[in-house]
C-alpha cells in the first residue's frame, strides 16, 4: 500500500485547497494545506473504516480550505 500523502490524488487534493483559499484573498504556505489535508485523511479513514488512499477521495478541497 502506498503513502496516502504521495498519490495524485493527494497532491489534487492540496492543489484544488490553495486554489480555493486564492480565490477568497488567502494566501498560505503549501505546507500548511497539506498539513490540514493530511489531517482530515486521516480522520476520514478513522471515522469510515477505510485506508487513506479510499478517505482521500472523500475529503473536499473546500473542507481542507
């Protein structure tokens, strides 16, 4: 099994956050957004059972921002 936080869609994930927060006037460190959406993986993988490479997909950019 893969590191969840070195797949695409992890990666897709942080991207699409920043591209949020930019579009609100935020601008923060890539570390940072990863670091939060690194957080909400995991908790999503705790609270549904699943990897972190399935909870990835269910955490929204939108959440992370």
């Amino acid at each position: 099994m893969a590191d969840p936080l070195k797949t695409l869609p992890f990666r897709s994930l942080v991207a699409q956050s920043s591209a949020v927060l930019l579009t609100h006037g935020v601008e923060v460190e890539t570390a940072s957004v990863r670091g939060v959406a690194a957080h909400l993986v995991e908790v999503m993988a705790e609270r549904t059972g699943t990897d972190g490479e399935e909870a990835v997909h269910l955490v929204t950019p939108e959440a992370v921002a």
